[in-house]
C-alpha cells in the first residue's frame, strides 16, 4: 500500500518557497548541475521553478514529463522465471529512475498512478482519511477501442482464456488452455492474468497520450473531447495533471502484435491502440509512430497499413528477412489476395495508406549511433515535415542499443538526440512506450537520456510549414556536423547534401536509405525533383477515412 500511494498524482504538495532551508536549496542547486551564477536562495526562486499541485521541481528549462510504470507482476513465464521479458525489466529501471537517477527525475517528472493500482481489482473498497469509500472502477477505452487494431475474436478468445471455472486460476486445465493458445504463436507465454496485464499497459499509454493531447487544446476542444467531467478519465483532476510529454515505462510490450495474434512477447499492440486511440477517439487528425527497436514492429505495420492519417516510421535490422520477427513472407487478406508481411523497405502501405509505411531495413548487424542520426536526417526529417504530425508516438525498444541483445551499437547519448529532434514536431506533443530492451544496466540509461531529452528538449510550433520556427526545433548533438541540415516540410533534399551523408556511414547502411528513399520516391515531394507526391491536404485524407466515432468527427 505503501509503494501505491508513493506513485499518486498530487502527493504531498511543496512547502512554501521561503520555508525551505538553504541547505536543501543548496543540495538541489547542485544536483542540478547550476553555476554561482545560478544559485538561488530561499527568498528568491526565480531560477527554479515549483509546481505546488504535483509537488514536482521543473528547471527553467523543463517541460512537464509524465512517468507511469507497469510491471505487470501477474503476467511472467511460469516455466523460466529468468525469462528476459518479465517484471524485473520494470520494476528495476523504476528503482533506477526515481531513486538513484542523479538527474533529480522523481521531482522534475510527474509521477502517475499505477493503472493495476486503480482498475478496481482486489477490493472495492479505499479508506480515506477516516471514512471507507467505493473505489471508482475506471477505464480508458472499452471492448469497441480495443477493436480499432485488434479483431474481436481475437479479443473475446484472450478474454475467455483468462476467465477460469471456479475462480481457480491455478487449475491444471486452465494452463494446458493457456498452454496451447501460447504455442500458436511466436515467442509468446501466457498466464491466467496476461491479458489483464496487457490491457494495463494500453491504458497506461492512453492515460499519458490524453493528458498531452488535452494540455495543447483550447477549452472548446477539451470539452468537445473529454466532456464535462472535471477527470480526464482515471481519475485525475485534468487541471492538475497536463502534460508536454511522457513516457509509459510498460509491459507488456505491444509491437509484434497483429490484429488477431500475439507474438514476439506481445500480446495487444500498445502504440497502435494508442495511435488509433488519438486519432478516432480525441480527434487527433495526424498521427506519427516512430519505431526504433531493433526488431521490426510488424504487428504496428500490419495494424496502420491502409490509415493515411498515421504515418508508421521504423529503423529495425532486417538481414534479409532473416532477423526476427523473420517477416520475409506474405500473409492471405480476407479476401484471399496475398498480402506482403516484410519488414523491408520495399513495403510503403496499401491502399489509401500509400507512402504512410516507411522501412528503413538494415541488412547487418552493428549499426550505431552514425546510422541512425543518418536515418533521421536523410528519410525521417524530410517526410515528417512533409507529413506534419500532430502527435509522435514512440515504440521505445532498446535492445539496439550497445550491449544489448540485438547486436547494434546506438548509445544512450544518441537516443537522447533522437527524441529531442522528434520535438520539433507535433508542438514536442511525443510520447514514449517501452517495448524492447532486455539488458537492465543498458536499458536503465536509456531510458534515462530519453527522459531528460524530454524534459529539457526545446517544443516547436510547426503548424506553419516552412516556418523559421519549424527549422529551429531540430536540436543538434555533439556529432550535428556529420549531419546535414534538416529539410523543412516540403523542400527537396539536395542529392550532394544525400551524398556527402551517405559517404559516412557504413555502407550497407547507406544501401539501406537509398532502397528507401527510392521506394517512397513516388509519394513524397520532398525526394522528388517535380511537384507530384502525396496529398496531405486535410480535407482529402478525411474523404478516404473510415467512420469509426461520429462524436470526433470534424
């Protein structure tokens, strides 16, 4: 109970700024890193920032972060308690990153409640102050959300699953069930409450993609979305609890999963739910899924392939098919047409989706941060200005990272550097989600980097296309003089400038970018030397979208 009301929203508010002592003053002053100049003292704060209602510290420079962590203790391998994918992942990278981070995250961050903590399971009764009170049964999204990516037999097959005769969810007949439902799929084991986990890590997600998409809305479109009700929905006052950004530190992880199978450790997909979530729930017209796992997120791609409102961007190895999730085959639509499940470059999308799946598939292993600061300057930069996001959500795997599993070489640093640029779109409204990322030491200073990149990276205004505003957002590392100039939206990159990028890199990698860029040549302007692509206009892409929820509609 203890560890639960740590993780609330609003606990214990900051005192006062002059009752603080001048020896804390000084502690937090250096744990910050500021200079004499910088210091403060208790009389005078204006260089530190104190939000009384989250009891959070901001610098001058800090954006408001939400954290929310789900481990998902229920959902593990009951026959390899050391599987790779289980609870430690989570419950290790929240000790690091709210007790032994020395970037002070645990008081710049705002800390969200657990969703397993508050879904109404175990009691139903809380007792507050001196009185016992119902607990609110809350929930995000209902069965008809979740079929926006998954089918529903699919869904009703997982329910029934975790629903057992007699309320004995250790019954020997129950995991035979779990059992073979698990062996019809690649790398995935189930448990009697996996389901429910999965289900946590979705709403996890949701809660944070709510909160930043609610923070950049005037009040009409607050009330249009989200209704009269003072609570965005889990419970939290909406006033208290906006947000820039965030990060869902969460398991499951979600993007190998298809519209009706699991795979690759995942069960629902958590960043397509959120995406289609955004887009058909809150009105979201432009949604942009930026993939850096080292695998392929073939479940997300399968999900967003005929959407042309939600552009699918992913970095991955591929190795000819040859590297999981070994999507090198095709797959039979309903209509009993062939569809292509390849994580390779040459699949762009479907249909009305055309142009909206980038691939960009590396052929070896051993890639770094060179490669994928290439990537985000030669294919990413240029197609999302072109697209003109209004959310980026992050599928955050890291096991490309160096020394990790997936025998990559990217640093934290450079994971950093990735996100600030992706601040540069969407007015910086981005949020993370964990999926990959198996070795703890490794994994807890990535997400580290990431977190601070999303407090301290500078949100841009990028409504304007072509703004001097738009051109300024793309924040540069220590390496920005391997890189070139980021395009604004619709611009041509320059082939020399494509070439003098290309030349330093490995490459195999500078193949890879090649392929893609010459795959996605005809659907985008910026790599054509005419005026013919895509159409982005908003109008157009509403006339080619199902109706899904007439109360978003616009």
């Amino acid at each position: 109970m203890k560890r639960n009301m740590e993780t609330i929203v609003g606990r214990a508010a900051c005192s006062p700024a002059d009752e603080y002592s001048n020896r804390h003053l000084k502690r937090v002053n250096s744990s910050h890193g500021l200079t004499k100049d910088d210091s403060f003292t208790a009389g005078k704060l204006d260089k530190l920032s104190i939000n009384d209602k989250s009891g959070s510290f901001l610098l001058p420079h800090d954006n408001r972060t939400g954290l929310i962590f789900e481990s998902s203790t229920d959902h593990y391998d009951i026959y390899n308690r050391l599987h790779k994918e289980r609870p430690l992942r989570v419950e290790s990278t929240r000790t690091y990153i709210l007790e032994e981070s020395k970037h002070d995250l645990r008081k710049r961050c705002v800390l969200l409640p657990d969703v397993s903590s508050r879904d109404g399971s175990g009691s139903d009764y809380e007792r507050v102050g001196d009185k016992v009170k119902m607990k609110r049964k809350l929930r995000l999204l209902d069965e008809d959300d979740y079929h926006l990516v998954h089918r529903p037999g699919y869904i009703q097959r997982l329910s029934a699953l975790s629903e057992s005769k007699n309320g004995d969810k250790n019954d020997g007949r129950m995991t035979e069930r779990l059992d073979d439902e698990a062996s019809q799929y690649a790398s995935v084991y189930l448990r009697p409450d996996s389901f429910k986990s999965a289900k946590c890590a979705v709403e996890a997600l949701c809660s944070l993609v709510k909160r930043v998409v609610v923070v950049h809305s005037s009040d009409e479109d607050v009330e249009a979305k989200i209704g009269n009700d003072r609570t965005i929905g889990d419970g939290c006052d909406r006033d208290c609890d906006q947000l820039d950004n965030g990060f869902a530190i969460v398991r499951p992880p979600g993007h190998h999963a298809g519209p009706s199978m699991a795979g690759g450790y995942c069960i629902l997909n958590t960043v397509a739910l959120a995406a289609l979530y955004a887009r058909y729930r809150l009105g979201v017209r432009r949604v942009m899924v930026v993939d850096w796992d080292v695998h392929h997120g073939d479940g997300t791609q399968n999900a967003l392939l005929n959407d042309p409102s939600v552009l699918y961007f992913s970095v991955h190895r591929h190795d000819g098919g040859n590297f999981f999730p070994f999507t090198s085959s095709s797959s039979m639509r309903d209509d009993g047409t062939r569809r292509k499940r390849s994580g390779s470059s040459s699949v762009v999308g479907e249909g009305a989706g055309l142009g909206r799946n980038v691939n960009v598939a590396w052929s070896r292993k051993f890639m770094g941060d060179d490669e994928y600061r290439a990537v985000w300057s030669a294919v990413l930069h240029p197609i999302a200005g072109e697209f003109n996001p209004d959310l980026v959500l992050v599928s955050a795997g890291f096991d490309a990272a160096l020394g990790d599993m997936g025998e990559c070489n990217v640093t934290p640093e450079c994971f950093g550097d990735l996100t600030k640029e992706l601040m540069g779109y969407a007015e910086g409204k981005i949020v993370c989600a964990l999926e990959g990322g198996y070795v703890r030491s490794v994994l807890h200073k990535c997400v580290e980097r990431v977190i601070c990149a999303l407090l301290e990276g500078k949100r841009v205004d990028r409504k304007k296309k072509g703004s001097s505003k738009a051109k300024e957002g793309l924040c540069s590392s220590s390496d920005s003089k391997k890189r070139s100039p980021n395009s604004n939206s619709g611009s041509k990159k320059n082939s020399s400038e494509l070439q003098d990028i290309l030349e330093q890199i490995e490459p195999s990698a500078a193949s890879s970018i090649q392929d893609t860029i010459t795959f996605h040549r005809p659907y985008w302007k910026c790599f054509q030397n005419g005026n013919e692509g895509i159409d982005n206009d908003e109008d157009e892409i509403a006339k080619m979208l199902p109706v899904i929820c007439t109360e978003c509609k616009e």
